[in-house]
C-alpha cells in the first residue's frame, strides 16, 4: 500500500521531525500497523501511534491501494486515552 502526504501533512510532520527527530520510514510503518484506527466524518480515518515516547494522531483518507495522509500532530488527552486502551 502506497503512503502519499498532502502539503500540509508534509509541512505539519516537517514541524515534528526536527522537534522529535523522526523521519517519514518510522511514521509510515505506524501509519500501515493501524493499532487504534477511528472512523471521522467524511470518510476520513484517524490513527493514533506512539513514536519515542511521543504519542500522535494522523487523519488520512484511505483506499486498498493508496493512504493519503491529511495532517499529522501532537495527540490531545483523549487521543492519548485512545491509545492506552489498545
């Protein structure tokens, strides 16, 4: 399955790569695993994953063939609850 990023989403994860010094690879392999995945409205999906010790959430639109990721940030208390709950 194809990853691909709008500009954005580029831009938002360039923010967090310099600040938690994580790169594309490790974000998208989080992004594939799907561990806490939750349905949005307009079709989009939002993942949750944890990185270095850092939790985010990313909304992405999805196909069997092609993930295109909107945004990617930092995940609020109940994102965070999402995740420790898996």
């Amino acid at each position: 399955m194809d990853i691909v990023w709008t500009r954005h989403a580029r831009e938002k994860f360039l923010e967090r790569s310099l600040k938690y010094d994580i790169n594309y690879a490790e974000v998208d392999i989080q992004i594939k695993a799907q561990k806490v995945k939750q349905k949005q409205l307009h079709g989009t999906i939002k993942t949750v994953f944890e990185l270095k010790d850092t939790i985010f959430t990313v909304i992405k639109e999805e196909t069997k063939k092609l993930i295109n990721v909107v945004s990617i940030w930092e995940s609020n208390e109940a994102e965070v609850e999402l995740w420790k709950k898996k």
